[in-house]
C-alpha cells in the first residue's frame, strides 16, 4: 500500500478489506493479477488513476478467513446474554 498523506483512510480501508477477500477467493486474485484496477472497479473501489495500484499484500501466517471471523464474531455475540451480573445491573428500580 502506498505510504502516500493524501490517500483517504476510508481507501486504506477498503484496500485492506479487498485484500483480505482476495486471500480466500483465488479467482478474484486472479481478476486482480490480470487487470487490477478493472478488478478493483468491480469491487466498487475507484482508485485514483493518479496513483499506482499496490500490489497485493502476502497472506499473513496463521490468517484467519473471513467466514470463520464472521462465525467467531457470531459466537461471541450469542454468549453475550449468558453474562451474569452479581448486582442485578439488569434489572429496573422504581424510582
């Protein structure tokens, strides 16, 4: 990614995320080999045609894919209501 002041974070962002699908899905890595800035618009990232397109980072070692980090996510949020709270905290007090 370039180190460049002037790129939106929100385009950072959304490199990183695009990045992260083309880890786990070989045929958008490809798109994105043969004609990056096509693959990129088909992506819904515009990127500034006054700016080299990156290349691809390399998949980080032990990388987590983006089902089983939406399936993590999932769990953790159904345990939330399992949470005990010693004093109550949920319950309503009449004033």
């Amino acid at each position: 990614m370039p180190e460049d002041s002037t790129l939106p974070p929100e385009l950072r962002t959304r490199f990183a995320r695009f990045s992260a699908l083309a880890w786990s899905d070989e045929a958008l890595r490809e798109d994105f080999e043969r004609d990056p800035r096509a693959a990129l618009a088909a992506a819904g990232l515009d990127w500034p045609g006054d700016l080299p397109v990156p290349r691809l980072p390399a998949r980080p070692e032990n990388a987590i894919d983006l089902e089983s980090l939406e399936a993590s996510a999932g769990a953790a949020l159904s345990t939330i209501g399992t949470v005990s709270c010693p004093t109550g905290c949920f319950s309503r007090q009449n004033s």
